[in-house]
C-alpha cells in the first residue's frame, strides 16, 4: 500500500458515512513507552477490520503506520499517523504515536484532540518511564483508557506483575478483563467466561467456547474483581453483585463503560501483538468501554477579554476548531484539524489568535478527508471531525480557528524547549537558501524544531530534544529535499542564573542628533535581583517610586519599563542566554520631562537590570536529565562507575529477576554518545531512556 503521508496512513475508505453518526465513531490514540509494540498493535488492527490487506512488521521495515523512510530504517515510530478502521459498525480512528521521548510532541497534540487512549505495556518491562510520561498526559486531558499488556510470548513476561506493577507506579486499580495463555494461543475472557482462540495464519479467526473448569479456577478471583468493578461504577449492580446475583454481559458492559469514562475503572487486556494474540477484544474493548466524541466533556476557551467560555461538541453556537498539525503535503501546507463547535465550508474565512496575541483571518480553500494515503476532498466538515485544510498560510498547531465576529481560544498545545543544538553549514553542492526553504518547512510540521543563529559565533544552529531527533531532521533533508550539511558536536542548550541579590542604578542618555530630528532622550532607573527557588522561572515587578515627587507613570510608561526588564533577562551576561529563577524589582525611575519617552525608560531599566544581574554572580545552567538504566546484574558495577563519572546522581537501584533498574539523574552533556558507550559496556544487554528534568547548575 503506498502512503504518502502521516496521518493519512493505512485504511479503506469508509467514506462519510463514519461520520454520519458520531455516536459510532472513536477516536483513540495509542501510547506507550518506546518499543513496547504500539505499531505491531495497530498493524494488527488495520488487518482484522479489513483496512489492510497484510500485516506489515517493524523489523522488517514493512509496518504500514511507520511509513516514513527513516521510520522504516531506525524500526521506530518518529510521527503519529492516523488510520482509519470499521470495526463492529464503528469507526475506528486510531493515531499511533511514537514512543521515543525526543518525540513526545507528537504524542501531546495526538492526546489533545482525541477521546481514549490505548496504553501499551511490555509483559515482561511493566511500567517504564515513557509510560508514566504518556500516562501523565492522559490525565492531564483526562482522557479514559484501557491497558493492554503486551509482548506475553516473551521469556519473563508476567500479566499479573504487570497489574501490580501498573497498581503501584500508576497508583490506579487495573481491572483484568482478558488473561493470556500463550503456550494455548488462547486468552480468558473473563467477562463472558468463555475461552477464545486466535487461529488462521494471522489469529484472525477468533473462536469461542465455555472456559474449562480447570482454566477457570484459578481465575475466579479475577472475575470477582470485574464485578465488584462493575458494581461499583453502577449502583443498580451493587446489591445484586453483593448477593451473588450474576449480571448479564451486557449490564456488566454498560457499567464498566460507564466507570471507564467517569476515569475511574481501568480495564486491562493481556496478550501478544507479534502472535496475533488477544488483540481483538482491545478492539472491541474501543468500541464498547472506550468514549465517542459526544462522551467527552465540553472544553474550556479562554476569550480576548479575559473570560471563558464552555465548547460544546455539536452544531450549535459559533465556530472552535483546533490545528493540531502542520505538515507539508506535494510541496504544499496543509492543517490538521479537529473541528469542536459548528462546521467548516471551503472559501469559509476564519480567525485565529496566534501565538503572538495577533488575530488573524485567512481563508480555508479547501477541504480534505485522509484516507488510505488519499485525501479525498469534502464538502464540508461537522463537529468531530479530523480534517485536513488547504489554503491557511498562518495557522500553526494550537491555533483555534473560530467565526471571525467570536475569537476564543482552546488550550494551546504545549511544547517543550529544545535541549540540544546542532551547528550546521550546507555541504558543498548545497545552496544555502534552499537549505533555509527546507529547514522552515521542516520548522512549521515541528514546533519542537527551532533554527537559530548563535549571537557569539553567527553560526546556523539547529535546535531539538534529543541527538535522534536532530539526526532524523538531517536525514529528512538529505532524502526529501536533496539537501546535504556538515555538523558540528551536539552542545546542549544553556540558561543563566543569579546566586545571590543585588542592585544597581543606570542612567540612560543619548544626545540630540545634529539635524534635530531626534532629541535628546534621558531616563534614570534603580533596580533590584533576588535568586528564586530553581524551576519558578522570573518574576518581574514593576511598580517604582517615581521621581520628581508627585510624578506618575502612564500605562505606556510601564510597558516599556516591564520591556525593558524583560529584555535584560532574555539574554544573560554569561553566553547571552536567557537568565531564569530570577526576581526583579524595579525600585525607583526619574523622569526627565519630554526627555523621557518610552524609549528612554525602557533602555534605562534595561541597563540597570543588566547591570544588577552582573553584580548578582550569574551562573550558568544546563539541561539535567531523569535517566532510567536497565542493565544485566554482571555489569552493575561498571555501568554505575560510568554513571558517576558521568557526574551522575544515583536515586534508586532495583533488582528484577537477572537485570538491574537504576535511576538517575544526569547532565544531558554527560550523555551524549550514551547509547554506543552502554552497548560497549554491557555487550549490547543495557538499555536506557532519558527525559528532560529541569535546568540546574552542574
Ligand atoms: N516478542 C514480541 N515482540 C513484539 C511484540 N509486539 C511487538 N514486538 C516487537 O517489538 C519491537 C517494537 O515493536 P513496535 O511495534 O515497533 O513498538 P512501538 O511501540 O511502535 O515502538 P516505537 O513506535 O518506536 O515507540 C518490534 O521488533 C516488534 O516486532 C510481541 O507481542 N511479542
Ligand atoms: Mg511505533
């Protein structure tokens, strides 16, 4: 099947007719830790409801979701890619998402606009840190979801630990719904007590029958715990369940939906994507337990004003649609985008507040659906629809598009800050200004993607999370736009800090111009700088005694004076980086008469905050990472002096069955090149995973 594009990748068409009752659409995403089997899974998904008509593998680079070349090279997920999939008279649309951290963007903006989420565990793994990442974000948009614990085929693999393990890292109560038997190829499903079997060459023929006595014994207490579950999502269940009454499977259903969209009934399924096993009742586990669009509560939109406003799904009230992703498509940018409230035409003209505080209205040319690498144009898009727009030339992901007469805003999507920077010069053979045409379209698909000029050096820098991340941009440029560069190192991004208080006074002065055009300008400013606790980031205080007595300040005067501050901690005297966790007080402003404009107190504060910050004994932070080392027990040792020579800090070290777990916390410059040295270290056996955890001095 050819793609040609994310989030269009993979399925039949199902037409408009999906939409046709929102009811009978779910819109789920899949997350996990990195590697836990999120492609596999939906790989399978696609195949059973008939949107593919093979199984593509990841490690043979054939897995239809990871469609990307260098996804296909690396075996990982790097976009999340929609798909579309009819399953049981619904509408499956399902968004793998990667799980490598240096893209955790892609699972943010996926997890903002959809309704449930699928979270995938390793069997024999459990609970690892992308896992508690992608489950904080869950519920932070307290989406619903459902478990299922993969890879049970694998040596060490265990359905009930990874229930534990999921009780105590996550601190909620999974309850079991399907239990693996993989040496049967069968899974219990405890909710109809029956045992199903997955033959065919790909498990795709489910069969069912009553679970033997001697399976089902063991299991009992299990499907006590789905009960009393049940019982207590639903009252009306309650009395009958405590008196040993057996609810049909339906009830049982209507309950465990109920508990799973309220968020506080967590099913789990267990199995083996890579077997074809157990993976068809996750898909009706979607269908039953998980959300439709109308499920979900109404959203919060913050107005010009000040105020909010709640968005209802449906067809009532003025537009809210949310841009969620840019992506260039043939050459051309286009929007992917969620409509929430009322719908959208083409040639509509909306309105957006950018990021910027701007409002700005543009027209949509055209619409599309995107469906098996095709995008098929439409009509019009309703109020829960993913779509993709042509013809904005300025909305960006988080962008609300709204009726041009009522501009609200829906929570932004959040991104983070790059980390690590590249510099990079075009190779010989590559033109400069094709490589700057690149790199911002490379920029607007990836809001974690920034392109900077070092201030010192004047030097092109590229800036991402991670050294894969930035390593995927140059491959990406080399094979879609035939553009080679040279590199230098990584270097790690850098802020700067004050250690202790102190003030200064600046007096600003600039003489007339000789043709008169501009007069002199004069401002005096005395300003103060306190340390804050590390990670509270600036506080700027700007309400001054005024000189001369009785002089006041006019609104404008203050915006330039708040300018001016800001602008001294936008750059620190150390290497010209942002200085952080720094209060700033302005304590006094003389005022000169006409001499005194805007200007001249802005740069007066400016020069004074500068001045403070410079007798405050600045420091420089760096990146410092939560870091999660698993290794065979034989290398303990030798990984943990690495670790510290590495100058990290050892929080915890766990033994499980033959391996260690050990957690730290490392400087990101210490770590660069860490994944061929733990390879070397542990004879190809250790493995470790990084997040970024905050700025500190090291
Ligand atoms: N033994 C076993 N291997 C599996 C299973 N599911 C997936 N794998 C393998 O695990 C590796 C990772 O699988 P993927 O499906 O790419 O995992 P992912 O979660 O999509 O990975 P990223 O997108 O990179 O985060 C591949 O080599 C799969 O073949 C399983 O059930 N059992
Ligand atoms: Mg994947």
């Amino acid at each position: 099947m050819s793609q040609t594009t994310k989030f269009a990748a993979g399925g039949k068409s199902t037409g408009r007719q999906g939409y046709a009752k929102l009811s009978h659409v779910r819109n789920i995403g899949i997350a996990a830790h990195v590697d836990a089997g999120k492609t596999t899974l939906t790989e399978r998904i696609l195949f059973y409801t008939g949107a593919s008509h093979k199984i593509g593998e990841v490690h043979d680079g054939a897995a239809h979701m990871d469609w990307m070349a260098e996804e296909q090279q690396h075996g990982i997920t790097i976009t999340a890619a929609v798909t579309r999939a009819p399953w049981r008279e619904h509408l499956l649309q399902v968004v793998d998402t990667p799980g490598h951290v240096d893209f955790t963007i892609e699972v943010e903006r996926s997890m903002r606009v959809l309704d449930g989420v699928i979270l995938v565990l390793d069997g024999v793994r459990g609970v690892e840190p992308q896992t508690e990442t992608v489950w904080r974000q869950r519920c932070r948009f307290g989406l619903p979801v459902i478990f299922f614990i993969n890879k049970m085929d694998r040596p060490g693999a265990d359905f009930l630990r990874s229930l534990a393990h999921v009780r105590e890292r996550l601190g909620i109560e999974p309850v079991a719904m399907t239990v693996p038997l993989v040496d049967q190829a069968a899974v219990v499903d405890l909710l109809h007590k029956r045992l199903l079997t997955f033959g065919g060459e790909q498990g795709e023929r489910v069969t069912s029958k009553p679970c033997p006595a001697e399976i089902w014994a063991p299991l009992a207490g299990l499907r006590e715990s789905l009960l009393l579950a049940a019982a207590d999502a639903d009252e009306t269940l309650a009395d009958r369940v405590l008196a040993g009454d057996e609810p049909e499977p339906a009830e049982l259903i209507a309950a465990l939906r109920k508990g799973t969209l309220a968020g506080r009934i967590f099913p789990c399924f267990g199995g083996s994507a890579l077997r074809n096993l157990g993976v068809q009742p996750v898909m009706d586990a979607a269908v039953d337990l998980l959300p439709a669009p109308l499920d979900r509560p109404p959203a919060r939109a913050q107005l010009p004003d000040g105020g909010s406003e709640e968005v209802v799904l449906g067809a009532k009230g003025p537009l809210a649609a949310l841009v969620f992703k840019v992506q260039m498509w043939d050459g051309r940018r286009h929007c992917f985008t969620r409509v929430y409230r009322n719908r959208l035409l083409p040639g509509d003209k909306v309105s957006f507040l950018a990021a910027d505080g701007r409002v700005v209205t543009e027209q949509v040319a055209r619409i599309f659906d995107t469906d098996a690498g095709r995008k098929t144009k439409l009509d019009e898009a309703d109020a829960g629809q993913i779509v993709l727009l042509a013809g904005l030339r300025h909305a960006s992901t988080g962008d609300t598009l709204c009726a041009p007469e009522h501009v609200l805003s829906l929570e932004r999507i959040e991104t983070r800050q790059p980390v690590l920077s590249l510099a990079i010069e075009p190779a010989a053979g590559t033109l400069e200004d094709k490589l700057l045409e690149a790199l911002d379209k490379v920029e607007q698909e990836d809001p974690t993607l920034k392109v900077a000029e070092d201030p010192e050096t004047g030097q092109r820098l590229l800036k991402g999370m991670g050294e894969l991340h930035l390593q995927i941009v140059l491959e990406r440029l080399e094979r879609e736009f035939g553009l080679r560069v040279r590199s230098g190192r990584p270097a790690v991004a850098l802020r700067e800090t004050i250690t202790r208080s102190a003030a200064a006074e600046a007096l600003y002065t600039r003489p007339p111009t000789p043709d008169g055009k501009h007069p002199e300008l004069t401002a005096w400013a005395a300003v103060s700088v306190k340390p804050r606790p590390r990670g509270d980031g600036n506080r700027i205080d700007c309400d001054p005694r005024v000189r001369p007595e009785g002089a006041e300040l006019l609104p404008e005067q203050v915006a330039a004076l708040r300018d001016g501050l800001a602008a001294a901690l936008a750059s620190g005297p150390l290497h010209g980086a942002p200085v952080e966790d720094c209060a700033v007080v302005l304590e006094q402003v003389e005022l000169f008469g006409a001499a005194t404009n805007a200007e001249a107190l802005a740069a007066a504060a400016a020069k004074a905050a500068r001045r403070a910050v410079d007798e405050a004994r600045p420091a420089v932070l760096r990146p410092v990472m939560q870091v999660e080392v698993v290794v065979p027990e034989d290398n303990l040792g030798s990984v943990l002096g690495d670790i510290q020579q590495r100058r990290g800090e050892i929080q915890a070290t766990a033994i499980r069955d033959a391996s260690v777990t050990i957690d730290c916390e490392v400087p990101l410059e210490a770590l660069l090149g860490y994944t061929t040295d733990l390879r070397s270290l542990t004879q190809g056996r250790g493995q470790f995973s990084m997040q970024f955890l905050r700025f500190d001095v090291v």
